[in-house]
C-alpha cells in the first residue's frame, strides 16, 4: 500500500502534488469559518468540528457596509474586506491575522483623475474581492460600483485600474446607460482560471459575461444563449444581467451562471450557454440572486429561487423559503428546503451570500436580508437557523479554519 | 490652522476632534491631513477632487463649494457629516 502511494507520488511530481492533496484532505475535516459582510459591519462565525455549535466575533468595523469579506485560500490567514459608510468613501481593509487587527489600502481602487472640465467616473463602493492565482500569491482583483476592474499585486495595499477592461472602448456601450442594479450597477463573480492564470471571466450587472486569455488586456463578451427580456433586440451580444457566475475548481471547464432571466451552465469549449433553468417547477421559476457548486462533483449545484413574477418583489416564492439542488449539471432539480420557514417567511439571499464549505459531506450556508444565517451539514437535506438578528446580509464565505 | 474631525473620521487621528494641518486652500490643507493621517482625504473627496455625496466642508463657518476654496490663516476648516440615511 505504502509502496503505491508513493509511486504515484513520484509521478505526479513528488512534494508538491502531495501537499495539495494533503491541504485538501485537512480542508475535508477542518472546523469552518463563515465570513459574514453585512450592510453595518462584518462578523465572523467559527464553528466546532462537528459543525454543530457556533461563535460569533464580532461585529467588525461596525457601522460600515462590507459588501465582500474573504479569506485567502493561498496563505489561509489573510483577510481582505470592501467596506464603505454612508458618509465615507470605498475602501479596502487587510488583515493579516484573520481579523484580530486591520489596515486600510494604501491606495484603494479609484478612477484615474481627468482633465478639469470633463467628467470621470468615481468609486462608489468596492462590491467584489478575488484572490488571485495561486502562482501569484500577492495578486487581488477587485470589482467595483459603477463597473470596473482593478488588479492589486502587493496583497491588496494598492491597486490599480485593469486598463484593458476600464478603458475598453466598448465598455460604455456593454454596460449601457440604463443605471444598473437599484443600488448602483455592479462588476461582480471575476473569476480565475486555476490552470491559466491568464485566463479570467467576469459578470456585470448589467452588462453581461466576459473573457480574458491574456491576463486582462483584451475581453470579449460570453453571452451567447442567455435571456435578456429586457433589451429590445434580440439576441443581444451583450447588456445581459448575470447575478452570479461560478467556476468549478475540479473542473474549469464547467461554469453555471444564475442570471436576472434564468439559472444557465457552459461547457467550455463551447460558447452557448444552455438553460437549466427551464427543468426548475414552473411555479419556483428560474429567477434568483446566488449559485453554489460542490466542491468536488462539477454535475451538484444549488440555488436559491426568488420571486421574479409581475413587479418582481425578490422575495421567496410564496413565502417558502427554499433550496434548488441538482446533481445532473441541471437536468433535474429537486427541492431542500427541510427544517426552513413552512410559511410567511419573505427573505431574500443576495448574490454573495450562499455559499459550501469543503467538508464531506459538503456544509451549505446562506444569509438572508433579514440577518439570519441558514445551514446545512449534510448538502442541503436538512437546514438549522444558527445567528438570527444581524444586519442585512451581503455576503457570506465559507473557508477552512488552520 | 485647526481642522475638526468628526466621529467617523476618528480611526484617522486617533480619536481627535481637532488636529493642525496647513494650507491655502481646503485642497491643500486636505493633502496636508492625509500626509498626517494617511487615507482620510480619499473618504471625504472622490478622485476626481468632488467633495462626498454626504460630507460638507466649512472653512471659517462657510460652506466650501470645492478643494480651490481659499483658507486664511485664522479660519478653521471643520469637516461635517451631512446626514446619510438609516
């Protein structure tokens, strides 16, 4: 037995390849920890190793809005949060000490300054963080409201405006001039291929989905299929709504989009997106905020189904809250939504805010617009309410406590 | 001259109210802050030198309509916050 493992090991390279694996297996049994953006701070909820019980600390910057809290899985301690108020600017925080001290940006992502007379674009809030390769251990991305991209390569203390995509000069047509999203328009879900790390996607709300193979220099729009019943034309090339877009780690050639019209999935090489959504029960609708994958099996993935009906009042359909799985790439969904509110109960899960821990079985976890926090521990079968009474929820991610 | 810091500021200066900085202009004495306080400048003024939706500048008792408003040596600059919602 012995003998075979480290024959392989010699294979796939030697150290290197083992001690990935060996994070991966640490990550399968480690405690959890839910990193918790809300509309008047952050919090951070540490659980035990049977995910039963709960802490909070917290809350963090309190009063701030902290649209994006996340941990870097490159060196699993730190910490980088987008955080704004209601009277100050955008902002950038960095912890090194998972969040036992902080330091602000030195340079925050803002628009380049233009001439006296004409009129720049400005920061309104940071709305997206991503870490960056993990051949790149000091590279972020960061995006932004109105729609930009910004790159730091010193582990977030300062970042610069991605000119490929900021000063692309079809940007102002992509992102139209509708005003976006009601609270500002958003670049969100940019995403990293983990076998190139030239090779990046992103979303816009509005504006669509769009692709890089050349580190950010050039984009091209990745729309193909998806709905856009709101623009006159059909067909567009871009100006599509994706709410949120998801790689798989296992397989990156697999990307699941939950958009304003439909939940979708692309298989790359492929550049048309299919609908998934349509074998979701014609009364739940295919209309949401968030999609997670499982972090193993490309084919599972949830969503959480809001009411896209008439006005659009965003909330759970029919005031049942629930879970969509499916583990067939979509073809079949079924319904999890054992131990959540049976009735009268009108929450909305915004884009950032479910999320899976690495765990087997994988360990689910939402937060609502009314400040509760809903898990799983075994995949969406069952579900516990486990902080109830925070703020307005934003963003919740899950990492692997060290 | 004396500048006044309000509460959400306070993380900048280390929970002071009112510290020095100097300068002609709001500008100026903004860029002489943020070389004491590194930082405070971008949350008050965006970077295309507006002043924020929520923040208001007072440079003797008079509102500041821009960075160019001029400060004489005996006027405080007091930074305000306007009122942001709930």
């Amino acid at each position: 037995m012995a003998k075979k493992a480290s024959a392989k090991q010699a294979k796939s390279g030697g150290g290197k390849g083992s001690q990935a694996k060996k994070q991966a297996r640490a990550r399968r049994r480690a405690r959890v920890v839910l990193l918790v953006g809300t509309r008047k701070g952050a919090f951070l909820l540490k659980s035990d190793v049977a995910r039963r019980s709960w802490s909070i600390d917290g809350p963090h910057f309190l009063g701030s809005m902290v649209h994006h809290l996340v941990l870097d899985p490159r060196d699993g301690t730190t910490l980088l949060m987008a955080a704004r108020t209601g009277h100050l600017g955008p902002t950038v925080f960095r912890s090194t000490d998972r969040g036992k001290t902080w330091k602000e940006a030195a340079v925050p992502p803002a628009f380049p300054k233009v001439a006296e007379g004409e009129k720049g674009r400005v920061v309104d809030h940071v709305f997206w963080l991503t870490p960056g390769h993990a051949s790149e251990p000091e590279v972020w991305y960061a995006g932004t409201s109105p729609q930009a991209l910004f790159r730091s390569a010193d582990g977030g203390a300062s970042w610069q405006g991605v000119a490929g995509f900021n000063e692309h000069p079809m940007l102002p047509r992509w992102i139209g001039d509708t005003g976006g999203t009601p609270d500002g328009p958003k670049l969100h879900s940019i995403l990293v291929d983990p076998r190139d790390r030239a090779h990046l996607y992103l979303g816009m709300s509005g504006g669509g989905i769009f692709e890089s193979r050349d580190a950010g220099a050039s984009w091209a729009p990745l729309n193909k299929g998806v709905a856009a019943d709101f623009i006159p034309t059909p067909d567009p090339e871009y100006g599509h709504d994706p709410h949120c877009v998801v790689l798989h780690p296992a397989n990156p050639d697999r990307l699941y989009h939950q958009n304003h019209c439909g939940i979708y999935r692309l298989d790359r090489p492929g550049d048309t997106w299919v609908r998934i959504g349509k074998n979701m029960p014609k009364k739940i609708g295919d209309i949401g905020f968030p999609i997670v994958v499982h972090p193993r099996d490309p084919d599972t993935a949830w969503v959480f189904p809001m009411d896209g009906t008439d006005v659009w009042p965003r909330t759970s359909p029919e005031g049942r809250p629930a879970v969509y799985r499916t583990r067939d790439a979509g073809t079949s969904w079924k319904r999890q939504d054992q131990g959540l509110p049976g009735r009268q109960a009108w929450f909305t899960v915004k884009r950032q805010a479910f999320t899976a821990d690495e765990r087997d079985p994988v360990g689910l976890y939402f937060g609502t617009t009314s400040g509760e926090i809903w898990a799983s521990t075994n995949e969406g079968r069952r579900w516990r309410m486990i902080a109830a009474h925070l703020p307005h929820i934003f963003s919740v991610v899950a990492a692997a406590v060290r | 001259m004396q500048v006044l810091i309000p509460t959400p500021l306070h993380s900048y200066t280390g929970g002071r109210s009112a510290v020095e900085a100097a300068g002609g202009t709001l500008g100026e004495v903004l860029a002489d802050l943020d070389a004491r306080f590194p930082g405070i400048r971008f949350r008050v003024v965006d970077e295309q030198d507006g002043i924020r939706p929520h923040i208001r500048f007072f440079v003797g008792g008079e509102m500041a309509s821009g960075l160019a408003t001029p400060v004489g040596p005996a006027a405080d600059v007091q930074i305000i916050c306007a009122l942001s919602g709930g």
